[in-house]
C-alpha cells in the first residue's frame, strides 16, 4: 500500500473546477513534483493535502487512515510556504522551534532538536539571529528546517524557491534534495519550474487544466511525453505533422508532407504507437538537441538559419525548412557560431523520434 494516496480527489469553486478527479499514490520517502503552469491547479492540490483547503469530493489517506476531514493541525504534516511565512520578532532558533513549543515538547528536548535540525540545513552558527538578518538563501533553509523538526509524516513545498535569484535558486534545488535524503520524508513540492522538477524529483505529475496529464520519472516524462501539452511544457520540442504511409513490425514509415521519415526499432514500443495503421494521421515529437546540423547538401531537410540565440553552454538554432520552422539546439564547442542566413541541412537518429497523442483538445 502506498504511504500517500489521493483518489478521485477534485475541487470545486462554484462553477470553475479547479482540480478534476485527481489519483496519485505516492511511496514512502518519494520526492515528487506537482508540476504544471499557473492555474493548473497544483497548488489547491497541495492545500487539500495539507488541510487547508476542503475536497469538494474524494479521499486522501496517509499511512492507511482518511485524513480528507482532519484538521491540518491533526495531520502533522511539515510546511513550507513561498513566502517562508517566518515570524519577524523571532530570532531563527525560536522560529524553528514553534511548532514543537506548539506540541509541548519540553525545552531540553526542543533545544537538542532545534539544534539538529539547523545543523543539518547548516544555520547552526546563525541561531540567535533574526529573519532580517539573514539572506533569501539562509531564510529558506529556516523555513525548511522549522518544516522537518516536527519530524512530519509529509513534508509539502509550495514553490519554496521562487523568491530566490536563478544561481541560488539552482545551489539550492540541490540542497534541498539533499536535505530530504538525509531525513527520508516523504516529499511532495508544487513548482512550474519544469529543471527544478527534472532535476531533483523522483516522479513529476504534469497538471493542466486541474487535471494529471502524466505521472512518470523525470526521464520519461522528458523522453517519452505521453501528449501534446507535456511534450511542450518540459522542455522545447519540433511537432511535425504526418501520416503513416507503412509499417514493418515496429519500423513506422510516416510521410511529413514533403519528406518521409522512419521511425527506428525499438526494444518495445508505447501502446499508442503499436496500434498505429497505415493512414493514421500522427505528430511526432523531435527534441531540438537530438537534431543534428550538417552540410546543406546533406541531412534529410535543407534549412536556413533565420535566428540564433546563446544560451552559455548551447547555441540554439531556429531554421527555416520544409518541414517548416525547426528549433536545434547544439553544444557550444567554442567554435564561431552559424551565421543567419547560413544554409544547413538537418538530420537526426530515427530513434530520437517519439509519437504524440492527437486528441480533440489539441487536433
């Protein structure tokens, strides 16, 4: 049985419907993301998790026992807001230490525990200063460590590194996964951060529209998107067009409109792809890293660099071509850039291909 459940859980206010028949199971000592942009309704799942918010119908069970009426205060489980929500006229020890003053932990006890906890968020040389005092950085590992000297059950992350800058953002996605290592709690963060999620998540839940669009492990959910909607929130993606002109076993031959392409044999292919037929119309799914620049009079389509962007470590590409406009992206060698305007060819691996789900939604 898994250590955190949600079924059928949805939310209703008046007649939107912000979350929509939600199953999650989650095991214990997990790091998982609720990821998806803003309004998806990640958040409001994260507050009927942690009590906050009503369901307007479904369970949620933690540890085998309904928790979907308790009080938050009954579910012990640890918190941490986006705005870290420490108390200002508390010096970092005493903020750490609410919850089990909270809990009438007696103070011998709470002294050690406070101790441990800063230690282990490395603050314990700061625990007679004041949030004031401390840097964006420094008031999140408080946050995080008042979060976990409970010891909850749960610990629950809403967008705990939005308020940081992007280089301490990125130091600290690392901390915090090491953090939760070390303890083992099971954790669960909402970010629309898709590297954040990649990064240090066991498991990503992409949400759109109050809804799960797929549950997998960052890899897959990178490799493998399962539709339209997440093949593009998680990271950037070529769509093309197609139809399927013929298949041998599990070599798919698609015709792009002016170009054919085949797919490559795969140890096992997605249900979706294995129930493709001759005159299927399909979309597939080309990551701009997996496309490779070559001579003009080579490669499987000719383009022409109409922009480039630096982007540090890569240069991305956006090419004019018959397919139409293609985005490919290629490590930075320190070599002089492509020109605009330059001609190019594009090829790429008949195994960097993925298949993509085409629903009324999206066409």
């Amino acid at each position: 049985m898994s250590f955190l459940t949600l079924t059928d859980v949805a939310k209703s206010f008046g007649e939107l419907q912000a979350v929509a028949d939600v199953n999650l199971s989650v095991e214990k000592g997990e790091f998982v993301s609720l990821l998806g942009p803003s309004g998806c309704g990640k958040t409001t799942t994260l507050q009927m998790i942690a009590g906050f918010l009503e369901t307007t119908r479904g369970r949620i069970a933690l540890d085998g026992s309904d928790i979907t009426h308790m009080k938050p205060n009954r579910r012990g489980l640890g918190v941490v807001f986006q705005s870290y929500a420490l108390f200002p006229h508390m010096s970092v020890a005493d903020n750490v230490g609410f919850g089990l003053e909270m809990r009438n932990v007696d103070k011998a006890e709470r002294k050690e525990r406070v101790r441990e906890a800063l230690s282990l968020v490395r603050l314990d040389q700061l625990a007679h200063r004041f949030p004031r005092e401390l840097s964006g950085g420094q008031r999140q590992r408080v946050a995080i460590a008042r979060a976990i000297v409970i010891a909850p059950p749960v610990l629950l992350l809403d967008e705990p590194m939005s308020n940081l800058d992007a280089k301490l953002r990125e130091d600290m996605q690392f901390e915090l996964r090491g953090i939760q290592r070390k303890i083992g709690t099971t954790t669960i963060m909402v970010t629309h951060d898709q590297s954040e999620a990649l990064s240090i998540s066991d498991r990503v839940v992409v949400m759109e529209a109050g809804r799960i669009t797929q549950i997998d492990t960052p890899y897959e959910a990178y490799e493998r998107p399962e539709n339209r909607f997440v093949s593009q929130f998680i990271g950037k993606a070529n769509m093309l067009p197609g139809k399927v002109i013929a298949r041998d076993g599990e070599a798919i031959r698609v015709d792009l409109g002016h170009d054919l392409c085949e797919t490559g044999r795969t140890a096992q292919l997605p249900t979706r792809e294995r129930m493709l037929g001759v005159g299927d119309a399909v979309t597939l799914c080309i990551r701009p890293e997996k496309l490779r620049l070559c001579a003009p009079d080579a490669g499987r389509v000719p383009a022409t660099v109409t922009s480039r962007f630096f982007l540090g470590s890569q240069w991305l590409y956006r090419l004019d071509s018959r397919l139409g406009e293609v985005l490919v992206c290629c490590q930075n060698e320190g070599n002089e850039p492509l020109p605009e305007g330059a001609a190019v060819g594009v090829d790429w691996s008949s195994e960097a291909i993925r298949f993509i789900q085409r629903d009324a939604h999206h066409g």
